[in-house]
C-alpha cells in the first residue's frame, strides 16, 4: 500500500487498514482486491489494448495523475492524457490519490463535471 496506492505513509493508519480489511469480509468479496491487482478485472488482454477502447469513448473524459505514480501507472495515465479529447490534471499521490488526496482531486473532478455534466 505504501508503495503504489499512497505517496505518505501518514495516512495509512490502523483506522484505514480496519477499514480496507472490512471489505474483504463482504460475502464473496474477499478475492475482489487480488483480481484488481493482478488484472483478474480487467476487459483487455493487453496492457495498451485499453487504449483502443478510450479512443472510441465519445464522452468527455479526464485523467488525475498522481505525481508519486508506479513508473508503469503514471506512463499509462500520461499516455492517455496524450490522447485527443482527454483533459488531464497533475495531483500529488500515486494510485490511491482519491482518498489520499481527496480535496486536490475534487478541485479537478468538480470543474470537470460541472462543465460536462448534462441536465
């Protein structure tokens, strides 16, 4: 955890690991986090076949990248921040930096949402 889905270790406190841990003890959601991090979830035999998959998406999208990203996770978050169509925001964090950062992120994501959101 403290190496890909938060930037400090401060914020992984026993209140946070009792609450990760609860999650896993949903019925049938113990394998649910191993299937996300080995890929088990993911629609894509590729790691770069998701790409394809974003350019056809007509809807507006926007990508937070957390400054303290896995190499792997930032280039592929960059790589899609490339793309045409695609806005892009830099936060501090890594992978976790919706919770770990959550006011930096709304400040991105409420703008983002407010512009784009249909009534």
């Amino acid at each position: 955890m403290g190496r890909h889905v938060y930037s400090d270790a401060v914020h992984i406190t026993p209140e946070l690991m009792q609450a990760k841990h609860q999650t896993t003890q949903a019925k049938e959601a113990r394998f649910a986090s191993v299937a996300f991090v080995t890929g088990g979830l993911d629609p894509v035999q590729q790691r770069t076949d998701w790409l394809d998959l974003m350019q056809v998406v007509t809807v507006p999208k926007l990508v937070i990248v957390g400054q303290q990203s896995p190499p792997k996770s930032k280039a592929e978050m960059e790589m899609l921040s490339a793309m045409t169509g695609v806005e892009s925001a830099i936060a501090p964090g890594s992978l976790g930096l919706g919770e770990e950062y959550s006011e930096k992120a709304l400040a991105f994501l409420l703008p983002f949402l407010a512009q784009h959101l249909v009534d």
